[in-house]
C-alpha cells in the first residue's frame, strides 16, 4: 500500500477457491489500487470471476483433441 504499486500488475489472476458450502472453484481476479486526488493509496479493490464451467469446457476440449491426435 505504501508504494501505490501491486507485484501483480495489472495481470490477471487465476487460482484455485472454495464456495463456503465446500465445492472447488476456479476464479480470475484482478487487483486494482484506489488512490485519492493527490495518488495517495486509499484502499484497493479486486475483481473476481467464478470462471469454473469454462475450465471444465477447455479441460474438456483438450481431452477430447488429444483423443482425436491419438487415433
């Protein structure tokens, strides 16, 4: 916070969670630094994406070529 400056970026994150009820998901997010008038860090905001059907849809492409080059 002192620095204004996140190591990520403006990259976007991928990494593993867990719904409160147990099940896995896999989520984006971005991270994003609130700064007042004069730069100042005021806080920082992220942005998160339940993104868990999409990789289960490219997990299942990928099979389903490796499949198709196997034969």
């Amino acid at each position: 916070m002192t620095s204004g400056e996140s190591r990520y970026g403006t990259d976007l994150l991928s990494v593993p969670a867990s719904h409160r009820d147990g099940q896995r998901l896999s989520v984006d997010f971005s991270i994003v630094m609130l700064k007042n008038e004069h730069g100042q860090v005021t806080g920082i905001a992220s942005l998160m994406r339940d993104m868990t059907a999409q990789r289960q849809k490219e997990k299942e492409l990928q099979q389903r070529i490796t499949e198709l080059e196997e034969k």
